[in-house]
C-alpha cells in the first residue's frame, strides 16, 4: 500500500516535471528571438535552445512512462466519495434533477436491451429474402412469402379470426413487430397462447385461464399439457406454405372444438374419463373428440 | 406427514410469540394546501420510494359501529372499511382501531391498538346484516410514501355528496389543508420504532407539525 | 381453484378410520399418491339478544387457503359470504359482547388427501367437539372453473371410486350457480351445508342414508 | 441676618456641589466608557448614559433656581493671592488639572462673561437675525421644514416597507394551520362535520330497525355540533319500517363490485 502512494506520488511528481518543462518550450517559442541570443547567429542559437528544451521534454515523458508503467489498477469497485450524497440531495430542483437521472438511465438501459434484440432479429431475417421458388407471376410472389409480410395483414387476419367465433377472445401483443403473439381465450375453458411467424403459426401453448401467459412455461395441469402436444400436431398438419392464411384459419377452427373440452364425452367410449383425461383429441376433419387411446 | 393444527391454534401460537402487528403507532398533523408540493418534495427526498415517485390513492372510507345500548354499559366496536376507487380489483380492507393512548410525556407517538385485514367486496353487505351502523364516510385522496417500516400519507379529505352509488362525484373538502400522517403497524412492545418516527417527523419541521393529538380533549374541544 | 364437489359417504355400522381405510385403497388402486392432510373447521357465533333479532356468524378455515378466513352470516333470509385474511379471527374475539360461540357446535372435517391426474381427493371425518358425525368426500377438478362443464365428468370419477354411492346430481347449493367461475368460498359454503346438517342430527349419524339433495 | 444668610449660603451651596460632582461623576464615566468600550458600547446604551447627565443638569438648574438658594449673581469671589508657584492642594482638589493659581490661568476660571470672541460672534450673528427680512426668515423656515417633512415622510416609508416584510416573513413560516389540523383529524377520526348532510337517508339498517336513528333533518342543525353521545341515540330510537325497503336498494347499489 505504501509502496504504491510513494509510486503514485513520484508518478504524480514526474507529470509535474514534464508539464512545467513543456510550459518551458511554449514560452519559449511565444517569446521568439530575443536580445540575449546576440547579434549575429541569433537563429543558430535560438534552434539550440530549443532542441535542448525539447530533448528535456523527451527524457520527462520517458520519466513519466516509466513511473505510469509501475503503477498498478486499484483493484475493485471506485469509491465515489462525496458524490454518493448526491443522492441524498433535497433541494427541490436537484431532487427533480435527479428523478430525471433515473428515468433516462432506465431509459437508456432499455434501448439498449431493445436494440440488441433488434439487431439480431434483423440480422437473421434480411429484407433480401424472398420466396422465389413458387413465384410464377409477379403478384403471386408478393402473397407466397409469409413470413415477411407487412403487419397490415397479419392484423387483418386476427381481426378477422377474432370476428369468426364469439366465445374467443383475442389480445395480441407485438414484442417484434411483423412477429404477433396472440392471447386466445377458449370462452372460460382455457387460453392459448400463440407465436407467429409472418403468417404462420410457430409455437402453441395451452393453459388454464387462471396461468400466466408466458410462452415458454407449459401448464400445471396434465390435461393442458396434453392439448399443447396435440395442438403442435395440429400445427404441423395443417402447415401449408402457399396458402399460409388458409392454414391458420383451419387451425383456429379445430382448435375452437376444445370449447367443450370438459363437457364432451368420447366419440368411442361414450365415456368422460380415460387414465383420468377428457377427451383432449379432436377429429382434424369432424372436430368430434376422443381419448388419446380411442382414435 | 404430521397432522395440521387448526387456524385458530396458529393464530394463538402468532400471538404468543408476538409477531402479529396489532398496534399502530401514529402521529398527525396538515400542511396547507399551497405547500403540499414543497412538502412532497421533500418527502420523496427522504422517503424510499425515490424513482418511482409518490403512490397516489383515492379512496372511499366507511366507519361503522357495532354498538349495543344496554342501561349499564353501552358497548361500542368501531369498524372502518376503506376501497379504492381508483383501482378497481383491489380487496376492500377492514380495520377495527382501538383507543388512542397518548401516554406519558416520553412517549413520542399515540399509539392504538389496530387489526388490519383485507378483505372480498361483500364486506359492506356483511356489515350492514351483522347490526353495524354506519355513522359517517369520507373520500381521501393524496400521496403515500414509505419509509422503511413508517408509512406517510399526504392526504385530501372530502365529504361525501350522499350519493353513495356515484361515491367520488359532486365531493367537497372539508378544509384548505391535507392532512399528514406517519403511522407504523408493529407487534405490542415494539417502542424503538417510536422513536425512529419522532426522528423521522422532526424533519419535517417547520413544513409540517406532526403531534401526538389527544382525541379526548379534541372531541371537548371542538364540540 | 378448480370446481370441487363434497359429498357425504354412507357409514353404515363402520367406524370413522375403517372407511377412509377403505376408500383409501380404493383410490390408490386407481393411481393416486398420497398427498399429506387437510382440514376444514368451523365456529359458530350468534349474536347477543341485544343487538336486536338473532344473526349467526360462521366461521371457516380451509388449509388449503392457510392464510384466508370465510365468514358467511346467516341473517334468516340470505346468507352473505365473505373472504378475509387471519386477523378476522382476531377480530372476532374482540367481538365477544356482540356475538358469542354456540356451544358444542366447533366443527371440523379432517382426513388425508390424494392427488390423481388433475384430481384432487379428500377424505374427510367430520367430528363435531370431537364426537364422530361421518364421512365427507371432497373431489376438486383443478384445470376447469365452471361447474357446468365438468359436472359430468366429475360425478363419473366419483362413481368411479365410491360406487353407488356417488352423486347423481349438484349440490342444491351449486345448482343456482353451475355456469358462474367456480371459487373458494363454494368449497366452504358447501362445507356448511354439510356441517349443518350434521348438527342437526342428534348423536353418531350411524344409521343415515347420504343426503341426495 | 448675617448669620442667616451665611447658612444659607453654606447650605446651598453644599447641595450646588454635590450635584456637580455627580454630574462630574456621570459625564467621567460616560468618558470612559467611550474611551475603553467603544467596541461593545452600542446607541440605546450612550443614549441611556445622555439621558443620565441630562438629567442631572436639569435637577442642577432647578437647585440655582431655587428661592432658597442665595442668588450667586450677587456674590463676588475675589481672589486674595495669586502666586506662580505649583500648589499642591490645588492640584489635589482640581484632580490634576490645574498647578497653579497664576495670573494667566484666573480670569479664565473665574470667568463670568462669555470668552470676547464667542460673544463677539453671538453679537454678530444677533444683528444678522434681526436684519433678516420677514418674508425672507419665513421663506427659508417654509424651505427648511419642507426638507425635514421630507426626510421625515422617507423614513416612515422605510420603516413600513420594514414592518410589512417582518409580518410577511412571518407568515410564510406558517405552513399549517393547527385548527386545520384538528379539523381534520376530528372529521377523520371522529366524523366531526361528516355526520350530517352526507347521509341523508342515514344509511339504516334495515335488519334492525330497531338500533336505527333517524336522521331528524339533521342537515340542517347547526353546524359544529358535536357527535350524539350514545345515550341520547337509544332515547330517540325510531322506527321506520316503510324507509326499510328503498335503504335495501341503495345498499345494493352501492356494491358496484359484487362478484
């Protein structure tokens, strides 16, 4: 500890030379010619005493790498001494100053979180992509990508989903914006929470009404998790890439039959319960339920 | 698997050890209205709630009483029901407050003895069949800021118009000040946090003159 | 909180412990693990004859909300339920010159507690001031709110593992409210009904036939 | 006679000098307290020590005024011996201010008349006050007294300007009002001022009619009457059975949140 102030010390002193001796030069070079340096090769003269004062230079900045280079970091955090009471300051517009302080600071925190999400979104999904493989005609083209298109028409498909059944209930949110994730209420049976990717439908999720509506965490109850399973296979089956609006609209309206997901007995065994399950399947064509064991 | 204990034997085991926070340490005071922001100002410099600025409330209290007028003794439960009419979905909360005690002159707060729980919408229905009367209601609106434990509140009193389906309109307040508190809801005994508070109003002063009011002599007083 | 359904269990010429021996197998043989104890009690307080004509307080904990309370006052017209938190007992002591415990009536319904698929199953022996009244069966459907729609589902479990025994129909307390979300204070209420009727019947309810309302 | 008016003299003049060394006294330590204390001494203090020696003169000139007191016009000190030496009682009873009894420093002591070259300027400035012209003696009184009125007016300003700041200071320090407080927390506490016109039909119970009061037009009673004690409710029990059905309906009203 000792050994680094004496460091810091001659560090500190070092950088005091060299100031000085710079302060030296400058003068030095503002005063210019001047009597002293005699008559006849004032020039010569003047140049000599500059180069000696700037090999002084030289050799202080030598000193003072040296002396920086012997230094070590402190180690941890910087003790802010008197500047931590600013937080503790009550004059009413340095209070105002400071509230300000911490909303900017969130702020930029945030921006900061954003953008980086951004940037990799963006990087993974160029605006040069496209689907060519199917475009025929140049209008055809425009329709075949889904999954970027403009959010006017992901919009327009919600909206027009949400009109189609009237014990579905429907709030989206957009965390990333051509990319919706939609809430589905199943009247008061259950809620689906669903990701889209363009146009199509990328990860389902069902739970019960009273669960949160993360997208990642499956339900407590067996019964939804069964119907997530099947709601994927759904997903799969009814997956078509060129009629992605057709898709999600035949997904929805399987997935609307669950509104008696309780109440409906097996088609086959007439019965509620198997191994203590509804009937969590759904006929893809009839929409007439069964047990996973009797379909 | 040991066998469950009934509520009732957990809620006297809690009362044995003492941690059931059925006192409530208080101290009063108002500020007029036109140095409310000086004084909110300070208080979130002193309060925790820095960043988040003041919670503000709008709240409807009902005081009821539960009394029977028997010759001898007339006996008499006071009952408070306090909802927020801003906040729609939040419990209503039932509180039974004791008798002030001032105490001697060391003791720095009033303190009174208070049960506090939250409680379902039917609790006005509930009260009105249980024999309750309600013998008067007002709206407070304000700021509440924390401290730690103690809890302030800046706030607004207004009467009420007797429209009790419309509770928050045609209101008018009873006066040209707010009304300050600093309260602390502790377990009996704990008189440190009394002190804490004296502290706590002292810093307030001259702003706000938060006392220790003896409600006897101010019932005698303002009659 | 999903829809839950009590029913009371016949006794015939059993004791207490030997049924819930019984249904107990019966329901680990389905595929049940046990899943420690619950108990439902109950007090009862009326009011003092000064405070004009007489109401009745219950007062009801259910471990399985540890920290709530349930009030439902019976006023001879209409019964008003209310939820609260653990001071209310508190509250109620300092009640004491308004309203004062029945005596003989401190209820309580206790038993072990199984857990099947999204079922939950209790067994419950109702003592009142520790004198064996019966047997109560609880079956809770968790995932599902509205007793409309599960109601058939529920009554086959429960003829799945009490046999005849089962209900046929809702509680009469249900039956008003079959398509409203299902919440806690039902369980309680339902409880009461019970409770109530098991007060009513003087000495050990040996020989009675469940209640098919 | 003579004898008389020797006493009297002697009597007089004992009570002449002891009021002139007081005053000698006073003026001394009044000197002194200018010259040792003149840091610490401060106005009301010096005015204080002012009015003293004023005083003290006035008590002197009403003794010379006096019947009794021999006139000391009429009387003549004579010197008897003059002498340039150093006298040492004189010295003595004069505190060191005077040596000798010599002829240049007598007729100054026992001087009568004024010094001539004061009463030379007296006369002088006599003789222009009496040359003055009438209209101009008036003229410069008007002048004169216009400046004091003047000053006078800036001082009385200044002094109000200083009274309304203190008064002003003083209230902004007033941040709350104790009576607001105790209305507040009366009306909180207590429904002080809560109780009437908020509550027309009294919100009765319409289980037990029998523990209602009536509300008896009380919106209309005087203002900062007290809360009812108990006692005084139980006499004015009231029944009201026909108000029991509407005061359901505006129970039921109230609970927009009823589950």
């Amino acid at each position: 500890m000792d050994r680094d102030i004496e460091q810091l010390n001659s560090a500190l002193n070092s950088v005091k030379i060299l100031r000085s001796n710079v302060r030296r030069v400058f003068e030095s070079v503002s005063n210019g010619l001047r009597a002293d340096h005699g008559e006849e090769i004032k020039e010569n003269r003047y140049i000599l005493e500059l180069q000696e004062l700037l090999t002084t230079v030289n050799n202080n900045l030598r000193d003072v790498e040296n002396s920086v280079a012997n230094l070590t970091p402190p180690p941890g955090a910087f003790n802010l001494g008197n500047t931590t009471y600013l937080s503790q300051e009550t004059t009413q517009d340095r209070q105002q100053l400071y509230g300000q302080l911490v909303n900017s600071y969130k702020w930029t925190d945030k921006i900061r979180e954003y953008s980086a999400l951004a940037g990799n979104i963006l990087a993974s999904n160029s605006f040069n992509k496209t689907y060519k493989t199917f475009g025929t005609t140049k209008r055809r083209k425009t329709q075949t990508s889904n999954h970027n298109v403009p959010p006017e028409i992901i919009e327009n498909l919600i909206t027009s989903i949400d009109r189609l059944f009237s014990d579905v209930t429907i709030t989206a949110s957009r965390p990333f914006v051509p990319n919706p994730v939609i809430q589905v209420a199943l009247g008061r049976v259950l809620r689906a929470v669903i990701a889209f990717k363009g146009l199509m439908i990328e990860w389902v999720v069902v739970k019960a009404l009273s669960e949160g509506s993360d997208v990642w965490t499956e339900s407590r109850y067996k019964v939804f998790r069964k119907v997530t399973e099947n709601c994927h296979a759904a997903m799969c089956h009814f997956h078509s890439p060129l009629m992605p609006d057709l898709a999600v609209r035949s997904f929805m309206h399987w997935f609307h039959s669950y509104i008696t997901l309780f109440s409906a007995p097996c088609k086959r065994c007439s019965k509620h319960l198997h191994s203590n399950l509804p009937p969590t399947w759904r006929d893809l064509r009839s929409l007439e339920p069964y047990h996973e064991e009797c379909k | 698997m040991s066998t469950l204990g009934t509520a009732i034997d957990s809620l006297t085991a809690a009362m044995k050890c003492n941690i059931l926070p059925n006192q409530e340490y208080l101290l009063q005071g108002s500020v007029l209205d036109q140095y409310v922001e000086v004084l909110l100002h300070r208080l979130r410099g002193l309060c925790d709630n820095v960043d988040s600025g003041p919670e503000t409330f709008n709240d409807h209290e009902l005081c009821y009483s539960l009394r029977i007028n028997s010759a001898n003794a007339p006996c008499i439960l006071p009952l408070r029901v306090r909802r927020a009419l801003d906040v729609t979905d939040a419990p209503f909360q039932l509180r039974y407050v004791g008798q002030p005690e001032l105490g001697d002159k060391n003791r720095p707060t009033v303190v009174r003895s208070s049960i506090d729980m939250a409680c379902s919408s039917t609790i006005l229905e509930f009260l009105n069949e249980l024999g309750c009367r309600l013998d008067f209601e007002y709206i407070s609106r304000g700021y509440m800021f924390r401290k730690g434990r103690m809890k302030v509140t800046v706030s607004k009193i207004f009467k009420m118009n007797g429209m009790s389906n419309k509770p928050s309109e045609g209101v008018e307040a009873i006066s040209q000040s707010y009304l300050v508190e600093l309260s602390v809801q502790a377990p009996l005994g704990q008189d440190a946090i009394a002190e804490d508070m004296r502290i706590f109003a002292e810093q307030l002063r001259p702003l706000v003159q938060l006392e220790k009011i003896d409600y006897k002599r101010l019932g005698n007083m303002m009659s | 909180m999903g829809v839950t359904i009590l029913a009371q269990f016949p006794v015939e010429n059993k004791t207490g412990p030997q049924i819930i021996e019984v249904l107990s197998k019966r329901i680990c043989a389905l595929g049940a693990t046990p899943q420690g104890q619950f108990l439902v009690d109950c007090e009862t307080f009326t009011s003092v004859p000064a405070l004009g004509h007489q109401r009745t307080v219950h007062v009801l904990h259910n471990s399985e909300q540890p920290a709530t309370v349930f009030a439902l006052l019976e006023t001879g017209t209409k019964t008003i339920p209310l939820v609260t938190d653990g001071l209310f007992d508190l509250l109620i002591m300092k009640m004491i010159s308004f309203y004062q415990s029945k005596k003989h009536t401190k209820t309580e319904s206790k038993g072990p507690r199984f857990e099947i698929g999204d079922f939950s199953v209790k067994l419950g022996t109702v003592n009142i001031t520790s004198n064996f009244k019966g047997i109560l069966v609880e079956v809770e459907y968790k995932p599902c709110v509205v007793p409309a729609m599960c109601w058939d589902l529920i009554m086959e479990f429960m003829q799945g593992f009490l046999g005849s025994s089962g209900p046929t129909a809702p509680p009469a307390f249900l039956q008003n409210r079959m398509q409203e979300i299902y919440s806690p204070i039902d369980t309680i209420q339902q409880y009461l009904e019970h409770f109530t009727i098991f007060r009513k019947s003087t000495g050990p309810t040996m020989v009675m036939r469940p209640q098919q309302p | 006679m003579q004898q008389r008016e020797e006493k009297q003299l002697e009597s007089s003049l004992e009570s002449i000098i002891q009021r002139v060394n007081d005053l000698k006294a006073s003026l001394s330590s009044m000197i002194m307290k200018i010259e040792t204390e003149y840091e610490t001494l401060n106005w009301p203090k010096f005015l204080d020590n002012y009015a003293l020696v004023s005083g003290q003169l006035i008590s002197l000139s009403k003794v010379l005024s006096h019947d009794k007191c021999t006139n000391l016009r009429n009387l003549t000190v004579l010197p008897l011996m003059l002498s340039p030496e150093r006298d040492e009682q004189l010295v003595q009873m004069t505190e060191g201010r005077i040596t000798t009894f010599s002829y240049d420093l007598v007729p100054d002591y026992l001087r009568t008349k004024l010094e001539p070259l004061a009463e030379q300027k007296m006369m002088q400035l006599e003789l222009k006050a009496q040359n003055l012209q009438y209209d101009n003696a008036q003229k410069q009184i008007a002048a004169y007294q216009k400046v004091v009125s003047h000053v006078w007016d800036i001082v009385n300003k200044a002094r109000e300007e200083w009274e309304v700041e203190a008064s002003s200071r003083g209230s902004t320090q007033q941040n709350s009002s104790v009576a607001d407080t105790h209305l507040l927390v009366a009306a909180v506490g207590m429904g002080k001022n809560l109780k009437m016109g908020g509550n027309p039909n009294g919100q009765p119970n319409p289980t037990s009619g029998g523990m209602m009061v009536a509300p008896q037009g009380r919106p209309g009673g005087p203002p900062g009457q007290g809360p009812i004690p108990p006692s005084t409710q139980a006499m004015s029990m009231n029944k009201a059975p026909s108000a029991i059905k509407t005061n359901i309906k505006s129970a039921a009203q109230m609970h927009p949140y009823g589950r």
